[in-house]
C-alpha cells in the first residue's frame, strides 16, 4: 500500500487555490474516455433504458458537469486538444487522421501532456484508442507514455482487433500484437494491471476505451458478420449499443474497484468523459444533433468527476468547461506551471472544489473536411455565458440562450444583435489567433 502524505483538506484547498500541489500528495489521476456515447446515455443524465449502476455512482461521489464540452465534434480534434492542452486547429487536427494515413498527428518534436506528467513523476499509460498519427515518432511512446496497449486508428473490430479496412490494429508499445478478447475486457485488464504495478508512485491512466463507437458489437457478438470496407461495419440497433453501454459500465467499475481494493480512493481524481455527441443509436437528448455537427448534440458530453475528500460529493455543476481545461488541471495537481508551448484550457479545480467564483469565459468551435488536401469550413460557433452563437456554411447567423432554450430552437438574434456581432468579431480573433488559413 502507498506510503505517501496525505494533506488535511484545509490545506490542500489552499495549496490548490496558489495553483500548485506539493510534491507529497501528487494524486494519482484517472482519465477514462469513452467514444461516441451521447449526453443523454447514463442513468444521471436521465437515460432510461441503459443501466449505468457504475457512472450514476460516480457521480454521486462526486461532481456532475451539465454544461461540459468536447473539443470537437469527432474523435482525434478532441484527443488532440486532451495531449496538448489547445485548440487542436493550432495543430492542423480538426478532423480525423484517417486509416493508416501517415505524416499526420502529433507533432513529432512537440511535448504532451504525458511528457508533462512524466517529468513530474508520474507513470503514464495510454490504455486504448490513440488515434493521433500511426508514423513511429507520433505513437503513445514516442508522446510521453511509458505502457500502451491499445489500437492506433480511429475504431476497429471488437474481437478480430483490425481497423475498417481490414489492417490488424492492436499494438503493445510499438509492437503488434495478438489477443483474444473482447476489446473492452482486454483494456479493462490491462489498465488494471498498470494500478497494481504502479500503485507506489503518482500515476496518469488514460483509459480511452473503443465502445460504444461501431461496429456495434456487444460482448456477446463474436460470431456477429462485422466485415471491413462493406456495410456490416456499420450496421447494429439500439439494443446492441445498450449492450456496449452497459458492459462498458461494468468495466469501469472493474477498474474503480481495484483502486479501492489497492487503498488508493483518496489519492485518485477519476474523471470520465466522451470524445464528442453520440452516433446513429445513442441518445443525445434533449440536445439537438449528433456527432460532427456543431449543434450541442455534437458537442456537449456526459462528464464526472471525483475526488474523496477533495471535491464534493453529489453535486451538480452547470460551470461551463471543455476537454482541454482537464490538461491544465492535471497540470497543476502535478506541480506543473503554465505550458511553455501555450495553453488554451483551464485549471478547474478552483471552481470545482468552490475556492474561486465560475469564470465566465467564450470557448469556440469549428468544424471542417478535408478535400483535395483543403480544408473546407462546414461551420464555427462561440459559447458565451448561456449564449451561443453558430454559423453554419452558407447560412446566416444564429443565437441562441441555451439556459432557456438547450435545444436550439429559437434563433434570437434578431432581438440581440450587438451581442451577435461581438461573439462574430470574437470568432473572427480566434480564426486568426489559430492561424487556421496555413492547414
């Protein structure tokens, strides 16, 4: 069991409010994302027919965001913002790096957050989805990870472990590897394999789970046709994704029990959160839309949080807050100061554990395509306080008060047109702050 200090709760709210935690109580941080699950899919966010015992327990120990956001509307402009703690645009990842496309992803020479992590002393895994560039210098170790298992690409079969178009994908470190198993119980046993090899020291997991991204497969479908480059991969039901849901649900619990039963539960911040909205049989109400849209449906996700004795238990926030605001507090928990390569997000801890009063801030959004090697603007969108502005391609402005209206039905701007232009304006610095014309 861990010898390490444990700091009064009195004193740790001060030492968090400098921005800073002493070296000694460094918690052991917990990051599990799921992929494609929607906002309205979890039993504490008012699903109804998918049980998730585990995650509705979570966010009774601890905090419930109602207001929490993707970085973008699909998978690796997300992951992206998570290593890097910006605006993935400055990297030129605002879709996704496609199967076995090469020259693209992290930059090779860049620092992560895993990096950060590591040369504060951390251990750091990546267990799961990588999604962020297949050349050998883009890869989890090469980016600051001491273990992965996982796969590189964007999804792949649950038991034949291939991407879509048939190339095997499951990799230990920078090697191939072979395993049978449902994928979400070959990542559940890995991940706890690192706690209990990890549990003397401060450690960073980030559990990137596959489910319930397609192809939809439950545990029981091994013998499911699920065949690359043809339609099965893409074919399921709702009761197939409840399937995923749920025993994605069990795992986790799998993985929260072993850090109780390894004394760790009050030095580790666990936080779950998906990528971005869900997909085709996910329930993203009462938002509207889906992944890859700018519409809340694509963006704003379920996310939790907990900390025993840290944070509060059973409580619900409406802080407004985004996927990379997580790479700024894991920073700071580890000692670590402002990113010297830049830092968009925010530390959350101050507003989480009520030492700082909510800070009212615009986040933005863009969603594009690449086509012919041009990126190819589909839409953008601000967030201001309970206003949100979008602008989708061809089409004129709306807003929208999303504490009155969460499923953008009602376009006021005609009757708030200064705050229009200003959030316009606004959008128009931020295109030009990520110097998103040279990708």
């Amino acid at each position: 069991m861990s010898t390490r200090l444990v700091i009064p709760l009195s004193l740790l709210a001060i030492l968090i409010g400098s921005q800073r935690i002493v070296a000694l109580d460094r918690p052991n941080i917990v990051f599990i994302m799921a992929d494609d699950l929607g906002y309205g899919d979890l039993g504490c966010y008012g699903c109804k027919d998918i049980n998730t015992p585990v995650l509705d327990g979570l966010a009774s120990e601890g905090i419930r965001l109602t207001n929490y956001y993707a970085n973008g509307s699909v998978c690796t402009p997300t992951r992206a913002a998570f290593m890097t703690g910006r605006y993935q645009q400055r990297l030129g990842l605002e879709d996704a790096v496609t199967y076995q496309e090469m020259n693209r992803g992290l930059p090779e020479d860049g620092l992560s957050l895993a990096d950060a992590l590591r040369s504060a002393g951390y251990s750091t895994a990546l267990v799961g989805k990588w999604h962020l560039g297949y050349d050998t210098q883009r890869r989890p170790l090469q980016q600051g990870f001491d273990h992965f298992l996982g796969f590189l690409g964007g999804n792949h079969h649950y038991f034949q472990h291939m991407d879509r178009i048939g190339v095997p994908d499951l990799w230990e470190g920078n090697e191939p590897v072979e395993r049978d198993g449902y994928t979400t119980d070959l990542l559940t046993k890995d991940a706890i394999h690192f706690l209990e090899q990890n549990r003397e020291q401060p450690f960073f997991l980030y559990l990137a789970h596959a489910a319930p991204h397609f192809p939809w497969q439950g545990p029981g479908d091994v013998n499911k046709v699920v065949e690359p480059k043809k339609a099965t991969w893409q074919q399921g039901d709702r009761e197939t994704y409840i399937a995923m849901v749920e025993h994605l649900d069990l795992s986790i619990g799998k993985v929260l029990t072993r850090i109780d039963e390894l004394g760790l539960r009050e030095q580790t911040l666990v936080v779950f959160a998906s990528d971005n909205g869900g997909h085709t049989y996910s329930n993203n109400q009462p938002l509207r839309d889906f992944k890859g849209t700018i519409w809340e449906g694509g963006i704003r996700v379920p996310c939790v949080v907990r900390w025993p004795g840290v944070l509060p238990e059973r409580t619900v926030t409406s802080h407004v807050a985004i996927t990379m605001d997580w790479t700024a507090t894991f920073r700071r928990l580890a000692g670590l100061g402002l990113d010297p390569e830049g830092e968009d997000g925010q530390d959350l801890m101050p507003v989480l554990n009520g030492q700082a009063p909510r800070d009212i801030r615009t986040l933005f959004w863009r969603r594009t395509n690449r086509r012919n090697k041009k990126y190819l603007q589909e839409g953008r969108a601000a967030r201001f306080g309970q206003w949100k502005l979008i602008e989708l391609a061809g089409e004129n402005p709306k807003l929208f008060n999303l504490d009155e209206d969460i499923g953008e039905t009602r376009n006021l701007i005609e009757s708030h047109p200064k705050l229009a232009r200003k959030l316009i304006r606004e959008l128009d610095a931020w295109e030009s702050a990520v110097d998103a014309s040279d990708h």
